[in-house]
C-alpha cells in the first residue's frame, strides 16, 4: 500500500509513536507498505515553528527530510500537475487550511492513502480521498 503522512502523523511517527492509532503504526511500520512524506510538511512545521504556533522540543526540523530517508520514508516533491489542478479539490465546511487540503490533493491524485487524525478529512472521501487512522 503507498501510504502519506499527514503532518502530524508524521512528526507522531518520528517523535511520538504511541500517538499514533495501533491501526497507523502498524502500516508505517509494515515494510509491506511504501511511506512517502510530502516537502509540504516539512514547510508547514518550519513555518509554524518560526512563527511560534508550533513548539516541539528536542526536535531539529533541519535534519528531519534526512531522518525521514533513514526511516525509509521516501520525501516527494509538490506535482506541477498536482498543483495547478489544485483549484479542483473543493472547499468544504469548515476546513480551508491550505497545507491540509494540500496534502488531500497529493493523496487523491497519486491515489495513496493517507494517514491522519484529523476528522475533518472525512469529507474528502467523496472526492476520492483514501483515509486510514
């Protein structure tokens, strides 16, 4: 199964493990199942922890894509494609975070299945989105 993280999928699998469903954990660490993190993560816990909306101690974002590698986590580029049909994905009710909807784009288009909490990702299925948690 190709499987992408969720930002804070990912930094749960990374940092903080027993976060994550037994369900999620189980497929991340499957070598059944190819891991893919989106660069877009990467800019959204930069971002958020320049800006202070986000604290994680103990955590150096600047060797997190080469940690990520090590895991054996394979770190994808943003599609051109993917991302000039991005205005496609509609907006639902309450949920217009732009690195979310982002990442729903990348798993609905590559037709991966991605992992996250985050119930508002519900509403995405009709639109073809794969959800495990």
């Amino acid at each position: 199964m190709n499987i992408l993280l969720d930002t804070h999928a990912l930094i749960w699998a990374v940092k903080e493990p027993k976060k994550l469903s037994t369900k999620s954990l189980q497929t991340i660490q499957s070598r059944n199942n190819n891991i893919y993190v989106s660069v877009l993560s990467f800019w959204e816990i930069s971002l958020k922890i320049g800006t202070g909306k986000m604290a994680l101690e103990d955590f150096d974002i600047d060797s997190l894509p080469l940690g990520c590698v090590a895991r054996g986590y394979t770190v994808v580029d943003i599609n051109p494609y993917i991302a000039a049909s991005f205005h496609k994905l509609p907006l639902k009710e309450g949920h217009k975070d732009p690195f979310d909807r982002m990442l729903i784009w990348q798993a609905i288009n590559k037709g991966w299945t991605l992992i996250s909490k985050d119930s508002c990702f519900e509403q995405y299925k009709e639109n073809g989105l794969k959800i495990l948690w």
